[in-house]
C-alpha cells in the first residue's frame, strides 16, 4: 500500500508480477501499480498495443502522449503509420472494485496474451505481458546487456 502522506508526484511503475488472466479476460492490477493509480490517476487506464506487449498507460499521461502526436503539425508518414497502430489500439479501462481491468479480446489476440500475464513497470506506465514471451524478451535483453548499459551510460551522461 502507498504511505500516507507520500508524494504522488514521485509515484512510478516499478518492477515485475506474474499474474492470471480470468475466463473473461479481467486481469488483477497488483496492489502497489493500484495504489497509484487511485491516488494519482482516479484509476483511469489507456490500454494500446504493441508488437510484443500491451502498454497501459494512466490516462493523464496518455493524455500527454496525444498532445506530443498533435503538436506535430506536419508528421512523416512513418508518424502516421505508428499512430495508425498505437493510437488505432487504444481502449480505455477503469479498475473494477475488485482493482482488475477488464483487457479486450481484440488486443489480448493481437499479442498473444495466454492465462499467464507478467505486468512489468516502466516508470509512468507499464506492460502486459504474455510470461513466456516476456521470458523470450528478457534473454534476448540479457545477451546484449553490455551493449545496452553503455547506452544507457551515454544517456546519462548526457552525450
């Protein structure tokens, strides 16, 4: 549970939780992404797809994400097209009583989302998904690791 009196403002999606899909598709939002979500968002979600994974986003920075799409006043045609994807997928949701999203049938097909689910934070979001995929992901991401932290090394130094 989120502490009382703690700063909404630093709140973020951290870590990973493997969870179930129920029979109709519901999925159970782990505690601590709920508790933000009620505290910072009034619970509101944006649920897009991806190739890989769904990306729910809270809806005020989903909000935020469409104003950057419009303030693009001459966008490639490789903008539209990612929009024509990411944006063309969007469903909001709202956290039942019980802290479940309902996830539509159309996007658990689009990426393979079986019973097993892992929810992974990605600081002012996070992801859906299906585990055995995220396992795949995962050690795709740990053979280049060497090459990604010194990226990100870069990135941080600002180079």
């Amino acid at each position: 549970m989120w502490c009382k009196g703690a700063n909404m403002d630093l709140a973020r999606f951290r870590g990973r939780s493997t969870h179930v899909l129920d029979s109709k598709g519901r999925l159970s939002v782990p505690a601590r992404f709920r508790d933000i979500l009620k505290a910072k968002y009034d619970g509101k979600l944006v649920v897009t797809t991806t190739p890989k994974c769904l990306k729910a986003y809270p809806f005020d920075e989903w909000q935020k994400l469409e104003d950057r799409f419009l303030s693009n006043d001459l966008p490639l045609p490789q903008i539209e097209q990612f929009q024509r994807f990411f944006l063309g997928g969007a469903v909001e949701c709202q956290l039942d009583g019980q802290g479940r999203i309902l996830i539509p049938a159309p996007l658990r097909k689009e990426v393979g989302l079986n019973k097993e689910i892992v929810l992974q934070g990605m600081l002012h979001y996070f992801e859906i998904w299906d585990r055995k995929k995220l396992s795949e992901e995962l050690e795709r991401v740990k053979e280049n690791f060497d090459q990604y932290s010194e990226m990100v090394a870069k990135f941080e130094r600002g180079a």
